[in-house]
C-alpha cells in the first residue's frame, strides 16, 4: 500500500513539473470539443480509479 503511495505521489510531482495547465487545456481545445471532453472524462475516471486503488 506504502509503495503505491509513492508511485502515485512521484507520478503527480512529475505531471506537476512538466505539464502547464493553463497550455495543456489549450492544446486539448485547439484539437475540438469533443475530443476535450472525452479526455476531460477520462482523466476524472483515471484519478477516480487511482483514489479507489490507494485506498484499498
């Protein structure tokens, strides 16, 4: 369980470090709407799923 805490905590420093949101909500929209809301979509399935393993 600890170790997984660790995965996830590097995981969201380097998502954090490299990834502007302010650029990363752009390019999602410049690629259409549709497309911004399917990966909207996942990425809150893919943090749900995330939050469900850890506390496991």
């Amino acid at each position: 369980m600890k170790n997984l805490q660790a995965y996830f905590f590097a995981f969201m420093l380097l998502i954090t470090v490299t990834l502007s949101s302010c650029e990363m909500i752009g390019d999602i929209f410049k690629a259409g709407m549709w497309t911004a809301v399917i990966i909207i979509v996942l990425v809150i399935f893919l943090i749900m799923w995330l939050l469900r393993k850890i506390r496991r």
